[in-house]
C-alpha cells in the first residue's frame, strides 16, 4: 500500500519511511509528479501541515496523503526560530548558516533549553486529523557530529549524552520528534484498518 507524503525532502522521507510498517510505502510529490515545493506561509506547524498536504492532493488528484511540518523552538530566543525553522537565516534555507544564526544569538546565555516539534497532518477517508510528536532537549555550543540534518548538530536531546546529528537513524528514533507523531498516524491507521 502507497501513502502519499507531501514532501521532497529526503531526509524525512528516510526517517518516516524508517518507522512506517513494511506494507506501507511513502510516495513523494516528485513520484506523483509535483516538482515544486510547497508553500509554507502561515504562522503555526499546524497551519503548514494543513495547507500543504491539501495543495498536493488538489494538484495530484491523490486522495488520500499526509504531510507535517517541524520547527526547534528556543527558550531563550522566545521560540524563535519555530516555524520558520528551515529559513532562519534567510531563503536559501542551508542548514549550516541557520545554526551559525542561533547560536550567534544564544552567545553569553545560560538558557539552552529547546525543544523540536512535528506536527502532522493527515487527510483520510475526508477526514483532517492531527498528530504531534515533541522532544526535548539542549542546544550545544558548538555542531558535534555529521549525520542527520537542520539543527541536528547541536540538539542534544534529553537522557542522552550526544546529539541527534551524532546518532544513527535508530538511535535517533528513540528520541525523535517525528518518531513520537509517526507513532501516533501509524496507530490511528492501525485502528482504522481493525475497524473494517
């Protein structure tokens, strides 16, 4: 079975795929035949999640799909950069100049407390549902590690002694944001497909 996920971005495509049960294949949008990337507008993850799952399926003509959104949420930087995560240090959204951002806005503070949070939307059977998926953690002073990617190398998420970007995928997935709200789609699917 094929569910499309409204994305191009293959690192969460290999992360969600990582968790999905094996009868279950993510589609892309460049798979359904959309190249462009989708608009993220508004102001909460919710917001994005909504309005870019039901743009692919409008231009897919697909009918059912997910898509979700996630953002690092900084205490000290009154949650900034949140949703606009990807784009922090300006449009061409590179990771490593989004890091250099926060971090040059963290210098001389104490609070390193942060948070990542996914927010899913899925479009199912004409139903909108939401799942939302949050890990706590620290931001290091300087990137420690070379996998994963965004701010990957410098959350340190709680109850482990290294960052994300210094974990494999399963290790990662213990912690993971996007694990915690792929866990919940996946168990609502179960549901539905036990109902029947």
């Amino acid at each position: 079975m094929e569910i499309l996920f409204a994305t191009n971005n293959s690192h969460k495509v290999r992360e969600i795929q990582s968790l999905l049960p094996a009868d279950l294949r993510i589609l892309t949008l460049r798979e359904a035949g959309l190249q462009e990337e989708i608009p993220e507008p508004f102001e909460t993850l919710e917001q994005n999640a909504q309005a870019k799952i039901r743009y692919a399926l409008e231009h897919t003509g697909i009918r059912m799909g997910f898509s979700e959104d996630s953002g690092l949420f900084v205490s000290a930087l009154d949650g900034r950069p949140g949703v606009h995560s990807a784009h922090y240090a300006g449009p061409q959204r590179n990771d490593a100049d989004n890091i250099q951002r926060v971090l040059k806005e963290l210098e001389g503070n104490s609070d390193r407390a942060a948070f990542f949070q996914t927010t899913i939307c899925l479009y199912w059977e004409n139903q909108e549902l939401f799942f939302t998926g949050i890990c706590r953690g620290t931001l290091l002073a300087t990137p420690q590690g070379e996998q994963g990617f965004g701010y990957d190398p410098i959350f340190q998420p709680e109850g482990a002694d290294k960052s994300f970007a210094q974990m494999d995928l399963t290790e990662k997935n213990q912690y993971s944001h996007r694990q915690k709200a792929v866990q919940r789609l996946i168990e609502h699917l179960r549901q539905v497909q036990n109902s029947r």
